[in-house]
C-alpha cells in the first residue's frame, strides 16, 4: 500500500504542476490574442446596418472577472 500511496502522490504532484504551467503559458499567449481580438469586435464598423434595435450583449469586466471568464 505504501508504494501505491507514492506512486498517487507524485503522479497528483506532476498533474498541478503541469496544470499550472499550461495555465500560466495559456495566460501569457491566449488572452492577447482574445483581446486584440476584441478590438475589432467593439470597433463600431458595422453600427447602424441592423432594422432592429439591439440591447448591448454581456461581456465580463478587465480583469479578474475576465481572466475567470476566459
């Protein structure tokens, strides 16, 4: 039981480690590419071609809520 014990705990162990890595590399080369992306999508180019009104859609605040939401 003790050799299960260690060969769990080590593969646990590689498994946040590796977690943590690739969010932080996902962080670092991901979220500028959404929010450049978002520069286009917020431009206003195409504002007033729509026979209907349209309320705002939702879009999560710069941030923490953004960084949680993506």
């Amino acid at each position: 039981m003790q050799i299960f014990n260690k060969i769990f705990l080590s593969a646990l162990l590689a498994g946040v480690v590796a977690g943590l890595v690739l969010a932080g590399l996902q962080h670092i080369t991901v979220v500028p590419m959404i929010l450049e992306a978002e520069t286009y999508e917020t431009s206003g180019a195409d504002e007033g071609n729509t026979a209907h009104e349209e309320k705002e859609a939702w879009a999560p605040e710069d941030g923490t809520e953004r960084t949680f939401f993506t």
